[in-house]
C-alpha cells in the first residue's frame, strides 16, 4: 500500500505574531462524545465561549448541546472517535447516519483551525459504496480508493487551515478542491509510488511531480518539464524551475523578473 504523508496540525500552532486577533469572541471546546441514554444514543458537545464586554473579557459558562442519533442500534452501538460512530446497520458523523456500515474503513485524519476557536478533527473515510470526508461523499471509487497525500497547516497571515490533499483510484489521480469540496481529477490513471514525487517549500507552497506534469497546490504549471523541475526558493515566494524556463507560482517568468524575486526574498 502507498506510504501516506500525514502531517497534522499542532493543537499548540498558534502563537504570537500571527496578523489576526482574538479580541473577540472566541469558542473552545470542552468535550464531544457520544452518551447513552434510556430512550437512545445521543451525541453531546460541550463548550465555553468568551465575549468582549466594552474591552473587558468575560468568560460565558459552559454550554452542553444534545443531540438524539436518530436510528441507532444501542445493542451495537460502537463510538469510533469523538465526532464518528457505527452500529450493525449505518455510520455516523455525529448524529447523523451517513451511510452503511458494511466495508467501514478509515483512510486518514487531519485538523482545521479557525482563529479564536478550537482545532477540529476531520476524517476521511469509506465504506462499501462510498468515500467520505467526515459527512460528505467525494467522487472516488471505494473499491480502489487511496490517499496518496494528506497535509494540514495553518496559514499564518489568515489564521486558518491550508490542506492539500491527493488521492487515486483506478480511474486517475486527484486533487481535492476546498473551494469546489470536492476531488478534481488532475491525472487519467493511477500511478505506483515510484512514478511520483512531492517537494514542500517553507512557504506553505507544496508541488506534485508526476512523470509528465508538475502542479503547484493542485494547479498544473504549464510548461514544466517533469524531469528536471526544481525548487528554487524556500521562502514565501515559490519560485522554480527547470531546464528551460522559470517560475513564480503558477506562471512562466523570465529570467530578469527570476533574478529579481531571488535578490528580494
């Protein structure tokens, strides 16, 4: 099986320096679980949230939703994680029932992180019929399904998450696009792990090398000759190359304008 890149976000990443402020609100979770009751499964989220009160924070008290699993199983009923569960019949993300059970298998996790809240746990999942992230079906083939790389990282201008994350069937290779929410497919068939590579620069920028095209964050670099592309810049600025040509992220540069990006990084 294909080594997966995991790369999970530090609950401890933010710090100080970073552009955004949390001199707001903010929200944290306390607890997630899954509670059984006389009359059902139940799905409990507990949290504590600050609210700015003319300049002066306050802290609000602790606040428990509860939520019925519709349908579940008691006398089969098995938490998963603190967000997933499954009893004989269906899986579920929360108290929801996404699918069946049957085939149930867990691809991957990452985290994602909003400024002023807590970090949250995502997976990737599948069953007989479909592949998930959390409750969402994405269009891979189940049977043939693997991720080929998962990465989160927290942007530190923004103060969210920045995922990338690639993934195969028979049919091809893929993309997944967090603006479109979901799996764009980039290559026409699947590749065996030595046909592939991937190059991370420090600036958050991460390049997919297949034999005969490269991409940047999921975007193809027109142009890009596989064989000899190479990062040049480690900084915020993603700068490469390759035999015949540069580039500055997505786009062909000239020589002068390369030189230029390279004194002023």
């Amino acid at each position: 099986m294909k080594k997966v890149i995991m790369l999970l976000l530090s609950l401890g990443l933010f710090s100080a320096g970073y552009s955004y402020s949390c001199s707001g609100s903010a929200f944290y979770d306390i607890s997630r679980d899954y509670v059984t009751k006389k009359d059902g499964i139940y799905y409990e989220y507990s949290y504590k949230t600050t609210q700015n009160n003319n300049g002066k924070i306050e802290l609000i008290p602790n606040v428990t939703e509860s939520s019925k699993v519709e349908g579940a199983d008691k006398a089969t009923f098995e938490k998963i994680n603190k967000f997933m569960a499954k009893d004989k019949k269906n899986l579920y993300y929360k108290n929801k029932a996404v699918g069946k059970s049957e085939g149930f298998q867990n691809l991957g996790a990452y985290y994602t992180y909003k400024p002023c809240t807590t970090s949250e746990d995502n997976y990737i999942i599948k069953n007989n019929d479909n592949v998930f992230i959390n409750d969402k079906k994405i269009n891979l083939d189940p049977k043939s399904a693997e991720l080929i790389y998962l990465d989160s990282k927290q942007n530190n201008e923004t103060g969210f998450t920045m995922m990338n994350l690639y993934a195969q069937d028979i049919n091809g290779v893929y993309y997944y696009s967090e603006f479109t929410g979901a799996m764009v497919k980039i290559l026409d068939k699947p590749l065996s792990e030595n046909e592939y590579k991937f190059l991370e620069n420090t600036g958050n920028s991460l390049y997919f090398i297949s034999p005969y095209k490269v991409y940047l964050n999921g975007t193809e670099i027109k142009g890009a000759d596989a064989k000899t592309f190479q990062i040049v810049s480690s900084s915020r600025i993603p700068l490469s190359r390759d035999k015949d040509s540069y580039y500055k992220d997505h786009t062909m540069i000239t020589k002068a304008e390369y030189d230029k990006y390279r004194r002023s990084k």
